[in-house]
C-alpha cells in the first residue's frame, strides 16, 4: 500500500475552510412564504437583498401546512408568511410564534382559471357541477383548498343543495399547493381549477370565472418572526419591509389586495 | 504522517483486520435502522390503530399494492423478451437502447413525471392520438402503473439481462446439436438458468414501484382510491398531522417486510 494520507487531508481541510468562510461572509434570512407568494416574495427578496449588501435572503415556497410542519420539525426559518390564520395559530399554539407578532400583511380572494381555449365551455360557476368535466383544487389541508370549501359551500345555499357534491365529484386531482393546481391548468390536464386572483394574475394567458363577492372568501394572509430566529433584527426589518410601502406596491403588482 | 500509515498497517498485520469490515457496515447498518427503530417507538401512541385502519389507509394501501404487483407483472411479460434480445442478441442499435433502458433510473422521478405528462398528457404529444382511442391517461389508476413502470421496470431489464448474459454459450450450442428450438431454448434452458436474475429483478422492480411517489404525484394526481398511492398519503398525511404519518408508514413498513420475506422464501426455494 503506497499511498500517502496528505492529499485527503488536504483536501478535507479546503472543504471545511470553504464552508466556514460562506457563513462568515453573508448573513442569511430564512423566509418561508406560501406557494401563492412565489413570485411577489422574489422580487421583494431581490429588492431587500439590493438594499441591504451583505444580506442573503433564501426562500422556501410550499403549501402553508407543508411549511408549517418542516418549522414545528425543526427546521431553520426566521420569518414565517401563510396563506391562513390556521398554520399561524398552530406554531402559536406549539410556541414557535409568539401570541402578539403575527401581522396581517395582504389579503386575496379566489377565482375560477380555466384552460386555454376552454374546450370545456366553460362560462360561469353553475358549469362547475357539469358532469364529465375535470376539476383540479388543492387538498383541503392547504389554505387554498379549505378557502374553496368554503366558497362552495356558499354556493351551495344559492345554487341548489347538491351543487358542491357535484362540483366535488368533478375533481380529478387534490394537489398539495396551489402552484400545481395552476401548472396542471396551463398543460392544460384538467379544464378548471380554483386559484387566488394573485394566481391568475401570474397566468394571464388562462381565461378565468369571477367568483361574486357574496361566494368569494377574503383570505387574510399574516406573517410573523418565529421565535427561534437566528437572526431576529434582520428578520423584524424584512417584515417592515414587507409591510411598507414599497413592499406593498410589489405585492400589488402581483395581483395581491392590501389587507382589508 | 508516515508513522500514522505504519501504524495502520501492523493494525491490519496483526489480525486486527476484523474491523475494517465490522465498523463500516455498523455505521451504515446504524443509519438504516436507527430511523426504523425510531418509527415504531414514535408512533405508538393512542391515535394509531385508528389512522392504520381508516378507510383512507386501507385504500391507499390497497391502491399501491395493486399498482405495483401490476407494474411488476407489466414488466416481466415486456421487460423478459428485451433482456432476452439485449443479453443474446447483436444489433446495430444495441447501444443506444441500453442508454434508454438505463435512463429513468438515473433521472429524477420529478422529471420521470413531468417526461411523462408531456408526452401523454392531454395536450401532450401523443395525447390527441391517445385520446382520438378514447384514452385519457392522466388522473386515472393506469396512469399510476405507467409512471411505477417507467421509473420501476428499467430495473428489471438490468437484472434479467445480466441473467441471460452470465448463461454459458456452450449450453446454447449443445441445446442447438440436441435439436431444440428458439422457444424450447428459450422455456427450457434459458429461463431456468437466468430464474434467480429475473426474480431479484422482479423484486426490485416491485419495492421501486411501491416506494413510487414524484413522478405519479404529477402524472397521475392525487386522489383518494384512485391514484393516492401509500407513499402520497404518508406524505400529505404528514402535513396534517404526524400521527396518521406514522401511523401509515408504519403500515406500509410492515407490509413491505412481510412481502419482502415472502419472496426471499421464493428465492431459498428455487435455489434448492
């Protein structure tokens, strides 16, 4: 046997360097943010990294219960935005979130999308009970979905008594964030799908069914610090940002209401 | 430095050499079966028997083992005769279909899925033709075979066709001098001797097509008795609540096992 110990050794150490010298030189802001706030949320990312040199913010986009889950297991995240007052009280309920931080930071509502050129012929909500056509909604865990229920149970005191069994029977697929719904939509798998309006804005090219106020939800969307930040000041500017101006006219342009 | 390696090798001279195997496989028999451990200790509480034994359980549990025992089965009746040709054959593009039956092996199940919905999709490329036969794959318990299949079957292929390769070309030839043919070749020399290849393959293949979940969450869908297979609903399970989570994996793993000591009984028995 030959060989020498000194070049894996070496080599351990060039990788150990490296990595401790990537945590002294950034400091990083762990966002968890819903599924639904992908894009806004980037750009505000991009904006607050440009603003503040030095800082990296690195983002995890999922359904609001997936997030939710990963930060009740441990996993590392300074500031926590959902699509639901429900995740937030469950993190405030296990004291990862203390009771006065959630704020309210937007609002959106739902919307029908359709698939383009609607093969389905679609053309107001009644056609959702349509036998024979295929819905996509997210499961009820995610805000979205439980959102959806909610509107259809809505439509059901309008519509007729089994208009949500109906609906319900229509659908093919119950997705796990509201970004697969929309993706399932735009390949055109599925003829239509319940999204926010901040969604639909995203795809314009997707005709889309208003859902009237009287059946529409308004869905409240908080953010919080979470109360085992590494990085807690970082973490209270960032809200402030999200919550100031200009974080509220990037979340407007996305297609995102301010809160009521 | 060069007393450390001096060191190391009277280590090994001195009969020590024992724990260069033990210590290794300790750590990596360590991080297979702490989790495992850690599993059922987690989830025995009170909620179990409820949420192994729901409606939701037993149908994803019924769904993935009917998906995956089909996949299994799809992949021997069309994955034996092209181990067969790949093993004992020369053609010109020998090569290039190897890369393809390797492919899905290497790739991501996520892009498995998203290949897959391109293709056959409604608007995918061969949809219209697919949906001009009435067929509209995706969404559907077929859907969820061919996605299994797809990222399953390639290991089978691998494995059979290592089976017929490692069978000595003189047996061929002497079965030729007696006079059988291709078929009786094929039934009564062949396919007993590659017996062991093909059934670990198939073994293979069928805890691959169970553990599926990326590209049959996006070809397929999730539906409840339709296309939620176990691994679906262990996942988005544990995003409501940890207890049913545990609950099913725990099902699923002791399925599993005793599936898996089934076969290992096949394989004692044809060996004898």
């Amino acid at each position: 046997m030959n060989y020498s110990l000194r070049p894996v050794l070496l080599l351990a150490l060039l990788l150990v360097g490296c990595a401790s010298s990537e945590v002294s030189s950034a400091r990083t802001l762990h966002v968890f943010a819903a599924a639904s706030l992908t894009d806004a949320f980037t750009e505000l990312g991009e904006e607050f990294e440009a603003a503040n040199p030095g800082v990296r913010v690195a983002f995890n986009f999922a359904g609001s219960q997936a997030l939710r889950t990963q930060i009740e297991e441990g996993a590392p995240a300074d500031v926590f935005a959902s699509a639901n007052k429900t995740e937030i009280d469950l993190l405030v309920a296990s004291a990862h979130v203390t009771p006065d931080m959630p704020q309210v930071f937007l609002s959106n509502r739902l919307v029908v999308i359709l698939t383009e050129n609607n093969p389905a012929a679609l053309e107001n909500l009644e056609d959702l009970a349509k036998p024979g056509i295929k819905l996509v909604f997210a499961a009820e865990e995610v805000p979205v979905g439980e959102y959806t229920c909610q509107a259809l149970d809505r439509m059901n005191r309008h519509f007729g008594r089994d208009f949500k069994d109906k609906v319900l029977a229509n659908v093919v697929s119950k997705e796990d964030n509201v970004r697969q719904v929309v993706a399932k939509i735009q390949l055109g798998e599925a003829d239509a799908g319940i999204v926010y309006t901040s969604d639909a804005a995203a795809a314009p090219e997707l005709p889309a069914i208003e859902i009237p106020p009287e059946f529409n939800i308004v869905a409240e969307y908080p953010i919080a610090i979470l109360s085992r930040s590494a990085n807690p000041e970082l973490a209270n500017v960032f809200i402030a940002y999200v919550l100031s101006e200009q974080g509220q006219a990037v979340l407007q342009k996305w297609g995102f209401a301010s809160p009521d | 430095m060069n007393r450390l390696h001096n060191l190391f090798i009277r280590f090994l001279r001195d009969g020590h050499l024992v724990w260069v195997f033990i210590l290794p496989s300790t750590i990596l028999l360590a991080l297979f079966a702490l989790p495992l451990l850690t599993l059922f200790i987690r989830s025995s509480n009170e909620g179990f028997f409820i949420y192994a034994f729901s409606e939701e359980s037993l149908q994803a549990l019924r769904l993935s083992l009917v998906t995956s025992t089909a996949t299994t089965l799809v992949a021997i009746l069309f994955g034996t005769p092209l181990a067969f040709m790949l093993a004992r054959w020369r053609f010109r593009m020998k090569s290039w279909i190897e890369l393809f039956i390797d492919l899905p092996i290497v790739l991501p199940p996520s892009v498995a899925g998203l290949v897959l919905l391109i293709a056959f999709g409604r608007r995918g490329m061969f949809g219209s033709a697919l949906s001009l036969l009435g067929v509209s794959l995706p969404f559907t318990t077929a859907a969820v075979v061919i996605a299994q299949t797809f990222v399953a079957a390639p290991l089978y292929v691998r494995s059979a066709r290592v089976g017929f390769a490692a069978i000595d070309k003189q047996l061929e030839e002497a079965a030729h001098v007696e006079g059988a043919n291709e078929w009786q070749l094929f039934y009564a020399v062949m396919f007993p001797l590659a017996g062991r290849a093909l059934l670990s393959g198939a073994i293979l293949t069928w805890t691959r097509a169970l553990g599926e979940f990326g590209a049959t969450i996006l070809f397929a869908g999730n539906l409840e008795g339709v296309t939620q297979t176990m691994p679906m609903a262990i996942y988005l399970g544990f995003e409501r609540n940890l207890g049913i989570a545990l609950a099913l994996s725990v099902v699923l793993v002791i399925v599993s096992v005793l599936l898996l000591l089934f076969t290992r009984r096949l394989e004692k028995q044809d060996h004898d």
